[in-house]
C-alpha cells in the first residue's frame, strides 16, 4: 500500500490540478471584464502594440513549457536506462561468480538473490517513501556482505579473477548511487512556479483578448484554453515523478525481474 509520502503527492497533485484550473478561469473572467471596460477607449494602434507585448508573453509561456517538457522526459529517459543499466550490472557481477572457487559460491549466489529482489523493492515500493528507504538500507547491508563474501573467496582465486569480479562489483554498487540521485533530481520549484505564473498571466491575456470576440462560443474557449493548459502543466510534474503519479516506470523493472528470475 502507499503511504503517507503517496498521500501526500496525490493531495499535492489534486491542488495543483484544481487550483490551476480555477486560477486560470478566474483570470480568464477578470481578462474579459478588464477588455469591456476599455474597449471603447481602445484604438486600432493601441491595440496593435498591445498584441505585440501579448504575442511575446504567450511566445514565452510556449517556451517554458518546452523547456519543462524536455528537462522532464530527458530525466524519464535517464531513469529509465538506469534501470536497465542496473540490471546489466548486476547480472554481469553474478555470471562472472563463477571465477571463484566453487565452495564459495552458492552462498554469494544467493546473497545476489536476496540483493536484486531487495533492488526490486526499493522502486517497487514507491510511493512510499518509508518502506522504498527501509528496502534501500537493506540493499546497503547486502552489498557490504557481497562485497566481503567475495574478497575472502578471492584469496583462494587465480589473480586474474580480482582483475575481472572486482570492477564488476563497483559497477554494480555505483549504479545503485546513480538511481538514487536521478530519483531525487526533478525540474527546480522556482521553475515550476513562474511556469504556474505564466500561466496566470497568459489566462488573463487570453481573457482580455477574448473581449474583442462577440459570440456565444467565448466560454467554450475559455475552458478549454484552461483545461488544455492546466493538462500540459500537470503532464509535465508528473513526468519530473514516475513512480508517484499516472506515468510509471513499472514496465523498465521487468529487466530486474527477468534477471531474478533467471538466478540460479
């Protein structure tokens, strides 16, 4: 079950989703309202050079939603190959046991067992971010006992085997350093809140020029002007989140699970 920490991201999304929407809509009315009280005053100059400033404020909210996009499914990629860079490291370190004496083996083997099925767990687990840690710290006694484990059957080992185990191990152990940052790095809050500020602006905008256009048919612009919007910005947080939201990651743990699975 999700904890308190998946709790809390479903919370922060409904808010975000629901405030963005009425935010927008809000602005949107007061855009229009704002236009008819000066639509009379207007002239054809001043409304070309105010569409001149409205073309550059909507330019740069397109831009900053690019940018937000791209940064966020650049990370949705990175992640995603960790894990299979993970799964490649680890299935390496665990084929190349076999250049260890034969006693010493099976219980190395079946540390590498208990080690990718905790590995699987620390992801699994999100979004709670409690159980994920608890799997996390478990994964960290594993790889000590691994690491131990392997030193002393070396002793008994050709040299050669030191010089192929060992980089296979540290391989193994730094990816895990890897996931955990790229789990952590998402697109920075400042980002985010003058993206939702833009927002805000161009809603009011979009509701000023509005004013200009007679026809029953301006609601239904405003709303889905609002609802396209809030959707694109509320995509783009919960891509920054792939294992808290409706975009997952589920589907790249399979390299973890074919892997276990196939341990012996």
């Amino acid at each position: 079950m999700a904890g308190e920490s998946g709790l809390n991201y479903n919370a922060a999304a409904f808010l975000l989703i629901l405030g963005l929407f009425a935010g927008m809509l809000l602005m949107l009315f007061i855009g229009q309202w704002l236009g008819r009280r000066s639509l009379s005053q207007e002239t054809d100059v001043v409304r070309s050079r105010l569409t001149g400033v409205e073309t550059a404020i909507f330019g740069l909210m397109g831009l900053m939603i690019a940018f937000a996009f791209s940064g966020a499914a650049n990370r949705y990629e990175m992640r995603r190959q960790l894990v299979v860079d993970e799964a490649n490291a680890i299935g390496t370190a665990y084929l190349r046991l076999d250049l260890l004496p034969a006693a010493s083996q099976p219980a190395l083997r079946e540390k590498f067992r208990q080690y990718t099925d905790v590995r699987t767990k620390v992801y699994e687990l999100l979004p709670d971010i409690s159980a994920s840690e608890a799997q996390a710290a478990i994964a960290v006694t594993l790889q000590n006992e691994i690491w131990a484990g392997t030193l002393a059957a070396l002793k008994d080992a050709p040299p050669q085997a030191t010089i192929v185990v060992i980089p296979a191990l540290n391989q193994m152990i730094d990816v895990t350093t890897t996931r955990a940052i790229a789990m952590r790095t998402h697109t920075p809050r400042l980002i985010f809140a003058v993206l939702l500020i833009l927002g805000m602006v161009c809603s009011l905008l979009a509701g000023y020029v509005l004013a200009y256009t007679n026809t029953r048919n301006v609601r239904l612009h405003v709303i889905t002007f609002a609802v396209i919007v809030t959707l694109t910005i509320y995509i783009i947080f919960d891509l920054d989140y792939p294992r808290f939201g409706f975009i997952r990651l589920d589907f790249a743990d399979k390299a973890l699970f074919d892997l276990l699975a196939g341990m012996k």
